[in-house]
C-alpha cells in the first residue's frame, strides 16, 4: 500500500496478533494499528504494557468477538478515533484470533466428546464473531483503493482435505469461516472493488494456540509468530481482487475448500 492508512488487529494478546501489530507497526505508510484483545485495556496488563509500549501509534481497544455489543463497539470507537486524530481511513483488518482448546474445551478425538456448549463457543469465536466484525467494519472502509480484510484461518478447515476425522468443532468452524469469507468477498466486491477479502492459514505457529500439539510437526515446519507473520504478509502482497473469496496458506499455496 502506498497511501497512508490505518489498520486493525483483532488478538492482540496472542502471539500471532502481537507480531502482526508488530510489522504492521513498523510498515511504511500505516499510520495507526488499533490493537484489540478481549480484556479491557484500562487493565494495565498485556498490551498496555507490552504491545502499546512498542509505538504510539499503537492503539489499544477492547473487543469482545463472542459478544455483538462488544465488535459494534470496538468500531465505533474506531470511527470516532479515526475522525477526532485525523487518521487516515482503515485499509488493512487482520483477524489474528481463534480457539482451539481453552478450560475445559479440547478438540474432539470421537463423537463421544461432543459438547454442545463447546460447539457453539468455537463457532462464535472462530467463525460468526469475524462474521459480525465484517459486518460492522466494512463499511467504515474506503471504496476506492486496494483495502484488505483477512482472517486467520487454518488447513483443517478444508473439507476436502480431511483424511483423518476428529477435531469435529475446531474444523467445522475454520470451514464456516472459510465460506463467510467467500460470501463476504462477493458482496464487498460490487462497491469495492480492488478489496481483497481472504482466509489464511499460517502453519504451525509456536503459540498457546498450538502448543500441545506441535509433537509430529516436522523440522523446519514449526514458526515463529514473527516468521509466519512475515510469510503472509508476503502473501497478502501478491494478492489481488481476482483471489478474494479464498484461502491461502503461509506458503501462498490456496488452500481447497
């Protein structure tokens, strides 16, 4: 992107958000990255003091993706910040969120483990909180010029791919998202049309999120948030309104529905 613009980073508290801000930070042109996690940044903890300490273009807000109220909030905000600093408009939202295990939620190895509560908490996270986010940041986003919306996706999402079963509700919601993200891309495509909506999948990336799973992951194939950070934003780079509506992995290999 040429032009100056602002940016929002949804998981600011996780590592793969943290390193976004990061680049995003340090990227010539972006001007502004609000910078969102769950908790209320009047806290004191985590971004405030971590990731807000970077730049004073960071600026954090709280987002809620399980709760409506929350996003329409959260861009509110946004709008008002943008306005009252006279920051340029917001091209870049990078979703860097999602949940896979948390207490008391494990990914399923059989249907035994089916959970209904869990199910419908991984959906909210995973899939209908980007939804909502899109829904109300959208439109906050300029129509002429390149502007990129892009959620943090994952391979299992893939239907088609599938060959080893179990992780029912982790994989049903990355393909939710996944079809959110074509569904969105078409409509955003008729008033914007050099937007760029897109899921991604960053590899095994060494984080909380994929911690206790990284045992069979092979030499050379377990990331750092920086080095996965750095391979898609080569990604997004190379990317144009002819590839929104899809998925594409850390290596810009596009990931089969």
């Amino acid at each position: 992107m040429s032009e100056p613009f602002s940016a929002l980073v949804v998981g600011a508290s996780g590592g793969l958000g943290a390193a976004w801000i990061e680049r995003l930070r340090a990227q010539q042109g972006c001007a502004a990255v609000f910078a969102s996690r769950r908790s209320s940044p009047q806290s004191r903890e985590g971004i405030d003091t971590t990731v807000a300490a970077l730049h004073a273009t960071v600026l954090p807000i709280s987002l809620d993706l399980e709760d409506p109220a929350s996003i329409e909030s959260a861009v509110q905000t946004v709008r008002e910040t943008i306005a009252q600093q006279g920051l340029p408009a917001l091209r870049r939202v990078i979703v860097a969120s999602g949940l896979l295990h948390a207490p008391g939620l494990a990914p399923e190895k059989s249907l035994r483990a089916l959970d209904a509560a869990a199910l419908h908490r991984l959906m909210a996270v995973n899939a209908i909180g980007p939804a909502l986010l899109a829904r109300q940041v959208l439109p906050l986003m300029p129509r002429q010029g390149r502007v990129v919306f892009a959620a943090v996706s994952a391979r299992v999402g893939s239907i088609s791919d599938n060959r080893l079963g179990g992780w029912y509700g982790y994989r049903a919601s990355k393909a939710a998202l996944n079809q959110f993200i074509r569904t969105l891309a078409i409509e955003w495509s008729r008033t914007a049309k050099e937007s760029v909506c897109v899921a991604l999948h960053p590899g095994t990336v060494d984080t909380e999120l994929s911690r206790p799973f990284q045992g069979n992951v092979p030499e050379g194939r377990l990331f750092t948030p920086e080095q996965s950070v750095d391979h898609l934003e080569a990604v997004l780079h190379a990317l144009g309104p002819e590839h929104s509506g899809r998925c594409f992995a850390w290596d810009g290999q596009e990931v089969m529905p």
